[in-house]
C-alpha cells in the first residue's frame, strides 16, 4: 500500500521528535519515499544527519536556503509528495497553520500545500487543554486536516495527561488507511487504449484519424491516482506519459490487439482508442511511385482484429469490467446500445465526435455513460473530469462486488 508513495515529513521541535526517526525507518522499509523538513527547533532534539541517514534524502529547513530553493523551491517541495505528515506537531506549529502564519521552511510548505495534511501532536497536557491550543485545533479540523492522537500518559515534564504523540505505528496506521481511501483501485490492474492507430500504406504513407489521445491518458492518470497498476497502450500522440503508468507506444491495430493481449490478466479494461477498423491489405516496402498518366492506386482493405471485443470475450482472462468507448456522428444512444451487445462489454462511454463537436483533439466531452441499467448524460466537462468521474464510477463497481459486473 505504501510502496512508492512520497511523504513530506515536517518536524517540529518537541521531545517527542525521537519517534519521528522510527516512523521514517518504517516507512522507509515499507518502500516509501520520506523527505524531511526540519523547524530550527526540531534541530535541538534530532539532528539533519540522522535524519538524513535514515530517509536516505536530504532534508530541509531553510526557507533562504539559494541551493534548496535552486534545486527544487519550496512550492515544489509542498506539492511534490503525495501526503504531508507533521509529527511531532507542536502547540507552536499548529498555531501557526490555523494563523497562516509562514515565517518559515515548514510552515511556508504548510500554506502552499495542495496535499492533504496528518498532524501528530506532541505537548504538556496544560497546553494541550489550553483553550487557545483547542480552538487551533477546531479550526485545523474544520479544515480538513486530521489528527493521529494524541494520547494519555506520563509526560517528559513528569506529569501525566493527554499530550503524548502516539506511537510511530500508530501513526502509520494512520497513514495506511489515508492511502486505502483514498486509492480504491489498489491491487487492481487497468489496461487502458489511448490515441490513433496508424495503418502503413507503404513505408512512406498511412491512414490514421484524429484522436490526440487526450481522453484516453486522462483515463489512465485517473485510474492510476485512484491506485490501479495501469497500462497505457497508446498510439503515436503529443501527450505526456502521466504520471506512474506504464506506457506502452504502439503504431498499428495489430500491435495494439498484441500488446492489450499480452497484458491480459487484468482487473478493468478500457478502450478509449480511435482504433482503425481497416488496414491496407497489403503494406508494400517501397514506396508507390507515381507514374505519369497511371491512375491513383487503389488500396484493398482488409478488417483488423477488434480489440475490445477481444477483451470482451477473453475467457478466464476476460477482465471483470470492460468498458468502450462509441464514437458515433448519428444516433449516438442507439448505436452506442448496439455497439455494447456487438463488442460484449460491459459499459460504453458514447460520445459525439461530428465535426462540429471538436471532441476529437479538444480538451472537452460531452458523454453519455450506457450499462445494462440504460444510459445516463453527463454534462459537458473538461476530458480529464470525464476520466476521474469514469475512474469513481469503476472504482464504486469494484467496491460494489468484485464479481458481479453489470
Ligand atoms: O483522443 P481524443 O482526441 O481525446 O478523442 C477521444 C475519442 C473521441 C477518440 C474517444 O473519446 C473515443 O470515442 N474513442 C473511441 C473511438 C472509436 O474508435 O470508436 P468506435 O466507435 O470506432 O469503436 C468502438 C470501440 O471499439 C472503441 O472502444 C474502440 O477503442 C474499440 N475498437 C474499435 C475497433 C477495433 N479494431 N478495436 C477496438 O478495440
């Protein structure tokens, strides 16, 4: 679960900064990437070099630092991990993130996060209690930051009460079951299509169409962040590999029936592809030379392999659910619908691709979702928001019943 996530892991400066060395050590065995900034007062309780040791990275500290800020700038830094976790937190760090107050590193990185936030507090039990301290803590929660501990015990001070950071597993505990929500495909494997295919008339000329292969990748990026182990296999298009998925580049219909195939086992299955139904019979190696006075060459087509029907119909392999996509120019539902019972998938996404529409290569959709339970109509929405609500829509499928895909 944990393997190939990236913490941010603020220290600040209490007692309990000790524990924050187990918790890296844990996490680091767990295959995750631990990068630490350290307040100047967490410094008097842990040293950089240790921590440094431990995360086998560099840590942070200085907001005026020209190297760090050369390197990777602190807005980098807040959005490059995945989660941040604060542990210790003390009264101090915590007053300041319900202030906004950034007069440091940690606290700079706090405000520019766009991540979600673990807090691990770690104080007195009189400054715990204190009312100031609880209102900080109403205000972080009403912010949707979350809480591990903390709890009762005896205290470095030698008195007793609530204050006490939890323990570092207790803490990853906490982190696990972030990971676990928040990535409902995990342990699930996704083959995705994406983009044109390209079908060679000679080693000079093809037919390809005019999929840019926005939706396609945007399919998988989302199945991916929900925690899927995804396949990319794409054609030939200017879009970047997203991030954490396995891109495979193919040119033809058939490498892509070859690589989808050979892909197989797997858990879902989408074919968002502008894959072509035909290809030249014959793929001559030289170029057609035009003659003078010849007629143009006409090209005989031969039918290529359907790959989504291949998915569709693959057996014991056959993916659990396999949606396609319909592009269609006329009677969009109606096409959609029959083109479902035709391939045998499960879900089609049916979408509009006349000239007028612009979905082809533009960056919105306007999709209607057809299952066995008939057809829903999603509004217009930006591709990448037609991808995460198709990855939600999967990921409560597979949270339904891993069985039974309808
Ligand atoms: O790439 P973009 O510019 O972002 O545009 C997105 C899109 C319009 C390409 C995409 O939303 C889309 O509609 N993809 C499917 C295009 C298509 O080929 O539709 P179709 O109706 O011809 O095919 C039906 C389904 O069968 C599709 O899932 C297709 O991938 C699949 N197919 C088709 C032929 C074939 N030989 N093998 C297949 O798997």
């Amino acid at each position: 679960m944990l393997h190939g996530k990236r913490i941010l892991l603020i220290i600040s400066g209490g007692i309990a900064a000790y524990k924050s060395l187990d918790l890296i050590r844990r996490l680091r065995e767990r295959g995750t990437a631990v990068r630490c900034v350290l307040t100047d007062s967490a410094t008097q309780f842990v040293t950089p070099l240790s921590v440094s040791a431990l995360s086998e990275d560099r840590v942070y500290g200085d907001l005026f630092s020209l190297t760090d800020e050369a390197e990777i700038g602190h807005i980098q830094l807040s959005r490059d991990a995945d989660l941040l976790v604060v542990a210790p937190a003390t009264t101090n760090i915590m007053a300041k993130m319900a202030q906004g107050i950034g007069d440091d590193l940690a606290t700079t990185v706090l405000l520019a996060t766009d991540k979600d936030v673990l807090v691990a507090p770690s104080m007195n039990v009189r400054m715990w209690e204190h009312a100031a301290t609880q209102t900080n803590i109403a205000t972080l929660k009403s912010r949707g930051i979350w809480f591990a501990g903390p709890t009762e015990g005896a205290m470095a001070c030698g008195e007793f009460g609530e204050g006490r950071m939890v323990e570092p597993l207790e803490v990853l505990a906490e982190i696990e079951s972030y990971f676990t929500t928040s990535a409902p495909l995990a342990g699930r494997r996704a083959i995705v299509t994406s983009g044109p295919t390209l079908e060679a008339i000679d080693p000079v000329r093809y037919i390809a169409n005019r999929s840019s292969g926005k939706q396609g990748h945007a399919i998988a990026a989302a199945l991916a962040h929900m925690g899927a182990e995804t396949i990319l296999v794409t054609g030939p298009t200017n879009e970047t590999a997203p991030a954490g998925v396995d891109v495979r580049h193919i040119e033809s219909a058939r490498e892509m029936y070859d690589v989808c195939v050979g892909a197989l086992p797997a858990d879902i299955a989408v074919c968002a592809a502008a894959v072509a139904d035909w290809r030249p019979a014959r793929q001559g190696d030289r170029k057609i030379k035009k003659e003078k006075g010849a007629a143009p060459p006409s090209i005989e087509m031969v039918e290529n392999p359907d790959i989504l029907r291949t998915l569709s119909s693959a057996g014991n392999q056959r993916p659990a659910l396999v949606v396609g996509f319909a592009a269609e120019t006329g009677d969009l539902i109606a096409n959609a619908t029959a083109k479902l019972m035709r391939k045998e998938c499960d879900w089609i996404v049916a979408n509009d691709v006349s000239a007028d529409t612009g979905t082809f290569g533009g960056d919105t959709n306007t999709v209607h979702l057809i299952t066995a339970n008939g057809s829903e109509d999603w509004p217009v929405m930006r591709k990448n928001e037609v991808a995460d609500r198709l990855a939600e829509r999967i990921a409560g499928r597979f949270n339904q019943s891993t069985e039974a895909v309808g």
